[in-house]
C-alpha cells in the first residue's frame, strides 16, 4: 500500500530515487519491477508490474468502438513503459513521459494505494489549491461508492 507526499528531484538523466520507505515493498511484490504511464491530469502514473497487469487486461478487454474508450487505451496502454529499481533505488523516467507531464527537476510522488503519482512540483501547487476550492465549494452528489464512506 503506497500512500503520502514525497518531494522528490530529478537527476540531469531523469532518474528519480523512490524513497526508501517503499522500496522494500515494491523489490518484494514485483522484484523492483514498474511500469510508467500517463494519467489525462498531465502527471505519470507508476505501477508495480502485477498492478499493471490487472489494469492492462480490464483495458484490454474493453471495446474499441467507443472513441473514448480507443483514446483511453492509447493513452495509457500506449505510453505504458517498463522501469526498473537499479541498485540505489531509482527508475529512469523516459524523455516522452517527461515531457507529457512537465516534469523537470522537482517534482512531488504521491501514493494512491496500488499505484503513484508522479507531478511537477508548481503543477501539483496550481492544482492542489484548485483541488480544495472546489471540495469546499462542491454542492454536488458524493458518487454512490462513497455515501457510507466514513473518515
């Protein structure tokens, strides 16, 4: 369970150190294996290799009549790339995935459960704030899944 913020920085090759505190986790349940792909939101998504593969076969298995659906498995399927933990802990972000989300040098890993986020660091700032501006202002359904949701 990968969960918290972490500011992180990016080496003049793209590689990023995975804190330490994950590390163990992810050498043990995928053998420091991951895939990088793109999120709509403009940030890189990382997954342990075994989560990956439960989310790739669900895309797969969705029809590619549906435009958005073909746009959704471009995206994501398609930009899907493997990393690996080298020896002190760190994945290489490739040049294309960089570029899609602006990461440069600071940037911010995010857990979500089964998976990271990857931001840079000032759009992660930008949108934050808009994040909480409109949870305070949403009147809004809550979705069904989180009605009986209790904090």
């Amino acid at each position: 369970m990968f969960r918290g913020i972490n500011n992180l920085t990016l080496d003049a090759k793209g590689r990023m150190a995975i804190p330490s505190r994950y590390r163990d986790k992810i050498m043990e349940s995928c053998g420091g294996r991951l895939i990088v792909t793109v999120d709509q939101d403009r940030c890189l998504m990382v997954y342990p290799l075994h989560e990956w593969e439960v989310v790739e076969a669900k895309l797969a298995a969705l029809s590619s009549t549906n435009k958005r659906t073909r746009l959704m498995k471009r995206l994501l399927i398609g930009h899907a790339t493997e990393a690996e933990l080298d020896s002190q802990g760190r994945i290489l972000l490739p040049t294309l995935l960089r570029e899609y989300a602006g990461l440069d040098k600071k940037c911010i890993l995010i857990g979500q459960g089964n998976k990271f986020e990857i931001w840079d660091e000032q759009l992660w700032t930008e949108n934050q704030q808009v994040w909480l501006d409109e949870a305070e202002n949403d009147e809004g359904d809550l979705p069904e899944a989180l009605e009986n949701l209790s904090f």
